[in-house]
C-alpha cells in the first residue's frame, strides 16, 4: 500500500519566491496534518485538516503561509513570499482519526530559502 | 518552559546495553501518549503507544506516571539498528500531537 506522498522532496529557492508543498494523504485517512521540523524549535503543528476542512491552523506562523485541501486525496501548502527563516523540513501525515491514533508521516519537503 | 522536555543527548551505548529516556510533559489535561522513532533525514513513525499500566513490545518497555506527567521508554539488548533519535508525544487537550525535541541514541559496534 502507498504511504503518505509528498513532492517535491527537495526544493531550493530564493528569497520572495512562491513555493507550493504538495500531499497525498493515505485513502480513507480523514484527518491530514501539516508539520514543520528544524533544530531549534523541533517539530510542530502547522495546519490540520478533517474531510478536507481545516480546523486549526494556529500552528500557522503568519500570513505567508496558507494551506487548502480541495479534496480527500490532495493538499497543498503555500508560502508567499518565502523568507530564509522558512528553511526547514515539512512533513506531511494522515490519520484515520484525531485522537490517540498513529499518525503517518510522508517522507517530507526539505526546503531551503536562500 | 515547553510543553514536552526530553534530554537531548546523544546517548552513546555499546550494543547489548540497556538504556532509559524520560520525558516530561506540562499539560495535565494530556490523554494519550507515544514514542516515535526517527531516523536521520526521515520521517517519524510510531514506536509505541504508552498506557497507565505500562506496556511492552520485545526489547521495549514503555510507562507513564500521570502524577509526576513522566514517561519513560527502557530499551533493552540494545541493537545498532535502536541508533535514531526518539520523539516523545503527548496530546494537547483537542487531542493534537505535541512532540518533544528528541533524544538521540547511537548504539556502538
């Protein structure tokens, strides 16, 4: 069975610059996740979503960053304009339900902002 | 202070040693409970789900004391592949995933 999809795994872009991180969730999984890594602040919760709604984003940094999930199988996460400080990691996971199930990573976006 | 506390090591052990993380957690309202291991440049996958009454998976134990918000994982006959960095978990009060920094074990040869 495919795991959770993510593309492109690897992104280099310049500072200013629109990137778009794209995620298929596992079918049948409702809720979808959108983390972000680095080494100082760890892992964290951007966005997440359930049957394609979003329910908190308060994980969201700021107004760059927007996330849509026009259906089940599908999400995308978008900073305009990118900065340096974006650099990070962003995973992507699925879930059949929100609370106290496993949560399935995506293998992530590794971004640099440069 | 954050929400989840790990000691970040790394922890540098031979192969067959028995090694412990722990982890505390602030939120009293956390419900549920988990370790996640990661290993370089990949992405994190469940371990284990940690119970009140502790539980076991093989060489893996795992318990929580909800009094102290303390959870631990005891690793034992450690292997080379155990090398990886180990997410503790706890839920927020919606249920969402709060993850600690890591702690980073290297099993040596």
């Amino acid at each position: 069975d495919a795991g959770v999809i993510q593309s492109p795994r690897h992104e280099v872009t310049e500072m200013g610059q629109e990137v778009t991180l794209r995620c298929k969730p596992i079918s049948g999984h409702d809720y979808l996740f959108w983390y972000r890594q680095t080494m100082m602040r760890g892992l964290e919760l951007l966005i997440y979503f359930n049957n394609n709604v979003p329910i908190d984003d308060s994980g969201m940094p700021e107004d760059r960053f927007s996330a849509k999930m026009p259906n089940a199988s599908f999400s995308t996460l978008k900073i305009q304009p990118s900065e340096p400080r974006d650099s990070a990691v962003y995973f992507c996971a699925s879930s059949p339900w929100q609370g106290g199930d496993e949560q399935f990573f995506g293998p992530g976006t590794r971004l640099t902002v440069l | 202070r954050k929400e989840v506390e790990q000691d970040p090591g790394p922890f540098n052990v031979p192969e067959g040693a028995t090694v412990a993380f722990n982890c505390t957690y602030s939120n009293s309202a956390s419900q549920s409970f988990f370790w996640y291991r990661q290993d370089c440049r990949k992405e994190p996958k469940l371990l284990m789900s940690v119970y009140s009454s502790g539980n076991e998976d093989g060489r893996f134990t795992a318990q929580l004391n909800r009094a102290s918000q303390y959870i631990s994982l005891l690793i034992r006959d450690s292997k080379l592949s155990d090398s990886a960095t180990y997410l503790c978990v706890a839920t927020d009060s919606s249920y969402k995933l709060i993850f600690g920094s890591g702690t980073r074990l290297l099993v040596r040869p």
